[in-house]
C-alpha cells in the first residue's frame, strides 16, 4: 500500500464518519457516493464497511436478515 491509497482510504472513512445519517447536517449522497468509493477501493461490501462504522446494513435494518 502505497502513501495516496492510504490517505485516499482515509479520506473515504472520514466523509463517512461525518456523513452518518445521526450526524446533524449529514448530506446521504455524500454518504452514499463514499460508501461506494471506499467499497471499490478497498473491496469490502457495503455491509463489511457499514459493520465498521457501527451502523446496521440495509437488510438488517429492514428486519430481512436473522
């Protein structure tokens, strides 16, 4: 790993952390385009990524998985 994929992967956690959908001022597209972006960057599904932040993927959150 070299030194701008570190930070860029940084970066992404960061607008996440800050974008969470209970953080006042929260913009979801933001959220939703970092997701994305560190998803592909990192190659981690959104869950993996959404279990690091602490917060319950899609399916979880709508009752479909046990």
């Amino acid at each position: 790993m070299n030194r701008e994929f570190l930070q860029r992967r940084n970066a992404l956690w960061q607008r996440l952390r800050l974008n969470l959908p209970e953080e006042p001022g929260a913009d979801s597209q933001v959220f939703e385009t970092a997701l994305t972006e560190l998803s592909i960057l990192i190659q981690w599904d959104h869950s993996r990524i959404l279990a690091g932040l602490g917060q319950p993927d899609e399916a979880e959150a709508e009752g479909e998985r046990p």
